[in-house]
C-alpha cells in the first residue's frame, strides 16, 4: 500500500488523532463541561445569597423581639437551640445569652462591632464564622447566628453539583461520539466510494465506471447525501468522457487501419511499373535512372511504414496475442545470424546461458522485437560498432538485451523513443540509410505489452542498452 492509499483508507479508526470524530467530540464535551461547570457555580453563588439573606431574616426577627431578660439565663423565644448568641444592654447592665461559653476576647471583639442596619460576617474567636447584626435602637441589642447555617447546606448542594457535572460531562462524551459516528457513517462510505473508483484502471479500456454512490447516501436533503448525489454525476459525466474518447480512438485506429491497407495495392503498383521500366529500357538516360531508383527505395520505405502502421493498428484494436511457449535461446541466435548476414561492417556478439530459456510469446512477433532492436543497433551506430544481444532467465522473466558501444540514443528523444514517430533529428536519420520511420521502438513497446512484459533503456554515449523481459513458460518456471 502506498502513502496516498493509506491515506485513502476507508476505515479510519474512530476518534483517531486528527480526525473530524474526534474534533467533534472534543468540541462538544468541551462545550457541554464548561456548561454545566458555569452554571454550578452560579447557582451555588445564588443559593450562598438566598441562604445568607434568610439568615439575616431570621436575626432581623431575633433582634426585633424585645428582651425579657429571663432571670435563670435561658435564651428568650423559641431560638434557644438555634446557637444564637444575643447581647443586650439592659437597664444598664449588659446581659449575655448564648448556649456556648464565649472567651473574653469573643465578647470584646463582637462588642467592638459598630451598629448598623445590615448583618455582617464575623470570624468570633473559638467558636468560628458568625453573622452578626447590631441595634442600638431602642437600646443597645447584638444578635449573632452562625454561619454553619449557610455553609453546610451549600457544601452538601456543591458536592451534588459536582457529581452531577461529572455525570453530565459524561454522558455528553458517549452522546455525541454516537451521534458523530452515526453521522459520519454516510461520510465513511463515500470515501470507501472514492477509494475504489480512484483504484480503478480508467486508462484502459472501454472507460466504463460500474461504481456509484449507493442510493441511500444520495439524499439531496442531507448534506452528505448531496456530496453523494454530486459525486455521482461527477462519475456519470467521466464515464461519458471515457465512452466519448473511447469512440473517437477507436475511429482513428479504424482509420489508421484502413487507410495503411488501401495504400498497399497503389504501392505495390508503384513498385512494380518502377521495377518494369527499370528492365524494359537498359537505355534510360542517367537522371532517370537515379529517379526511377529513388521511386522505388522511397516506395519501399513507404510499404514498410505502412506495414508498421497496420501492425501497432492492429495491436491496437486487439492487444492480446496468441501465446504458446516459444524457445527464445534459437530465437535470439537466429536474429543474430540474421543481422550478421545483413550487415558485416558491425561486429555481432551472442552471450547465452547452458540451459534454454522458453517463454510465453507470440514467435513471429517476438522475432520482430528483437530484430528491430538488432536493426537500431545496426542503422543508428557507425561500422564497427559491437553489438551483443543477451540473453537470461530470471524471476520469471527472460530478459533479452540488446547492447552497443555506439553514440547512444539522443537524451532528448530518451524519454519518449518508445511512442510513435520519435527519431533523433532528420539529418543523422538520412545518414542512417533512409529507412526510418520512429515506429520501430513504438512497435517493441506494443509487442512487449501485449505479452505482459516490459522493455526498458538505458543509454549514455558509448553504451546503449535495450532490454526486454517477457514472462517466461509455465514449464521454465522454477517448480
Ligand atoms: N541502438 C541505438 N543507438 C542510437 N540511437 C538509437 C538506437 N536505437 C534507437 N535509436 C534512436 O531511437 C530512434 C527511434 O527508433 P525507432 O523507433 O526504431 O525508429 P527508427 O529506427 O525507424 O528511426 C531512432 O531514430 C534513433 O535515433
Ligand atoms: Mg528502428
């Protein structure tokens, strides 16, 4: 698997880092914890008021009721158990009732606080937190309740509002990661759909495109299943392109095809009224002599590009071959002998194994690959060049390379020798001998393909290498 399909992978793990899942979820819970955090604290800020204000209610009623100044000590009304602290300056004597025994320093320090309308806090000494309101109208009265009153109900309510945060942050983490895998389910599925058409060899082929979006994630309603829906027309719009190109090829090889088989008969005519005129007169004056032979070179080269064409039209059109197990080792020697007879300014070289190498090919168009790279090798190099065709069994190939030490093939036309009509620059070609045409190697390409092969080159001046690897027979297969 390559880093873009991994990255195309459908199944990504819910709530992986990075994922939108995840965000989502975090986001939310997020939202939903610092919710529910805010609102504890607010109403925990409110119930700490409304406490305070009912007791400083409950002193206003305490400091309001007159003072009987009980003579066995005992607080006044029904706020004895209540820890109520009252001090009253009575008929000039200063009477204390409180169910707790206060220190001097207690007293001294509430005596010391200023009359006024409202309660204040008061941290008494030894005995904690109080609330305490001051009169001195009608005559000096200080009630004091303690502050318990309001802390222990609001830490039993904050202890309350914690758990239930914690349980609401909670279940609004499992909420919305079901809530956003369910949504993103859809969402899953279309990137499945996208992986599997992006697999799909749309350069070959008739250009169908049998994948779609299913039907229920198509629903123009939901935004996914508009992406869905879209995302359909798109794959009907390519499909169409595909078919559309698809029938334009086939029309031009039809052509191609055509054409190169109605220009052979006018060919073979030409070069038969050339050969004619050539015997008939020995008397042909000079000019006419070199034009009535450069007719008949030129018609050759012409019969032999129309042949090539009919041939990578005929590839084309039908790109499988009728394979059967071929002996390649005598197949490369012919080519050779072949090449040596036609050619001895160029030295010709065998470099074979002990065992024979059988292959899966087509006979007459394998020998036609490798005489083609014989014939490179022999019309793009000067006299005297070596050339070596070898030949090797491995990983279940046989590898047939054809090498020189000539000039090599041009950087320029490196990258491209193999499509059709590519040829190093006119001059050198003439040179050559006059019979190129740039579909040699276009050829070698076809063929090596519609055997399931490959032909790769490699070329640097002083040593150009063609190699073709053509998967080999079942029976030369290792066992
Ligand atoms: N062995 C070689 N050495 C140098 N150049 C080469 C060799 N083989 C091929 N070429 C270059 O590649 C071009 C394309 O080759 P090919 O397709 O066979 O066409 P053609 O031989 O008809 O020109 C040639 O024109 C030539 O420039
Ligand atoms: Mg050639």
């Amino acid at each position: 698997m390559t880093a873009d399909e991994q990255a195309l992978a459908p199944h990504v793990r819910p709530l992986a880092k990075k994922t939108l899942s995840r965000q989502l979820v975090v986001r939310v819970t997020a939202l939903v914890a610092l919710l529910t955090v805010v609102l504890s604290l607010f109403t925990s800020l409110a119930s700490f008021q409304i406490l305070q204000r009912e007791l400083d209610n409950r002193l206003e009623v305490a400091a309001s009721r007159p003072f009987h100044g009980n003579s066995d000590g005992s607080a006044p009304g029904d706020l004895t158990g209540s820890g109520l602290i009252r001090i009253d300056t009575y008929q000039s004597t200063t009477v204390l009732t409180s169910s707790l025994t206060l220190s001097n320093e207690a007293l001294t320090e509430l005596m010391a606080l200023t009359p006024g309308a409202t309660a204040v806090t008061v941290n008494v000494d030894g005995v904690g937190l109080y609330r305490v309101l001051v009169r001195d109208y009608p005559s000096y009265t200080l009630v004091a309740l303690p502050m318990t009153e309001v802390t222990s109900p609001l830490t039993s309510q904050i202890v309350m509002a914690l758990v239930l945060t914690m349980a609401t942050i909670l279940a609004a983490y499992l909420a919305t990661r079901r809530v956003v895998e369910a949504s993103l389910r859809p969402l899953n599925r279309l990137t499945a759909t996208a992986t599997q058409v992006s697999n799909l060899p749309l350069e070959r082929g008739e250009g169908q495109v049998p994948i779609r979006v299913a039907e229920r994630d198509t629903d123009p309603v939901n935004e996914v299943g508009r992406v869905g829906l879209a995302f359909n027309h798109m794959l009907d719009n390519v499909e169409n392109a595909l078919a559309a190109r698809h029938r334009s090829e086939t029309k031009v090889r039809q052509f191609v095809a055509d054409a190169s088989h109605e220009l052979r008969n006018p060919l073979a005519s030409i070069r038969g009224y050339a050969e004619l005129t050539r015997r008939s007169s020995e008397t042909l004056p000079e000019d006419a002599a070199y034009a009535l032979s450069r007719i008949e070179s030129e018609s050759d080269r012409m019969s032999a590009l129309v042949e090539d064409l009919l041939l990578l039209a005929r590839l084309d059109s039908q790109p499988t071959l009728e394979l059967q197990p071929v002996d390649v080792t005598e197949m490369v020697l012919n080519a050779v002998s072949d090449a040596r007879a036609a050619d001895s300014t160029h030295e010709w070289a065998l470099d074979l194994t002990e065992d024979v190498i059988t292959a899966s090919a087509d006979p007459h168009r394998l020998h036609q690959v490798v005489a083609n790279l014989l014939a490179n090798a022999r019309t793009h190099t000067p006299a005297g060049t070596q050339v070596t065709a070898a030949l090797r069994a491995a990983e279940g190939f046989a590898a047939i390379s054809v090498t020189d030490n000539g000039p090599g093939v041009p950087a320029e036309i490196q990258d491209k020798v193999f499509e059709r009509f590519t040829r190093a620059d006119a001059s050198r070609v003439r040179q050559a001998g006059g019979s190129s045409t740039g579909l040699g190697l276009a050829i070698v390409s076809a063929v090596v393909r519609a055997h399931g092969g490959t032909v790769t080159l490699e070329s640097e001046p002083g040593h150009t290498c063609f190699t073709v690897r053509i998967p080999l027979a079942a029976q030369n297969q290792p066992s």
